[in-house]
C-alpha cells in the first residue's frame, strides 16, 4: 500500500469518526436539553460530562484530520511534479 493509500484510509476513518461524534454530540443535547426534573442531576451531569469529552475527541480528531490532510496534499503535489 502507497503512502498515498494509507494517507487516504486515515483520511477516511477520521471523517467517519468525526461524524459518529457529532452524531453522539446532537443526541446528548437532545437528551440534556429535553430532561425532565424526574432524571436525576448526577445523571444529566455524566451526559455533560460525556458531552465534554466528545467535544476535546472531535477537536483531536479535526486536527489529526487537518494533519492527514495536509500530507496527503503535499504527497499528491509531489506525485505530480
């Protein structure tokens, strides 16, 4: 497998990841914004706290994602020259 496939397949998987924690983000929000005073605060608090960490993971992964991307960029310019 070339750099450039590898590259690519990182690429990929960051996207994919990203979106599942979006996806996770907005069912949190769901969740904390729709809260009834029945549920318990220690347990709206776990879904903030979870929600925190999913906001740093996305912001990781956007940079990873920025890294690859870049490389990827620089490869492809590279293979053209």
């Amino acid at each position: 497998m070339s750099r450039l496939d590898e590259l690519q397949e990182q690429i990929s998987i960051l996207e994919e990841s990203i979106e599942r924690i979006e996806r996770r983000i907005s069912d949190l929000r769901d969740l904390i914004d729709n809260a009834s005073d029945d549920v318990p605060s220690y347990i709206v608090q776990s879904w903030e706290d979870e929600l925190d960490n999913l906001y740093e993971e996305k912001i990781d992964n956007e940079e990873r994602l920025d890294e690859y991307q870049n490389e990827y960029d620089d490869w492809e310019e590279y293979d053209e020259g």
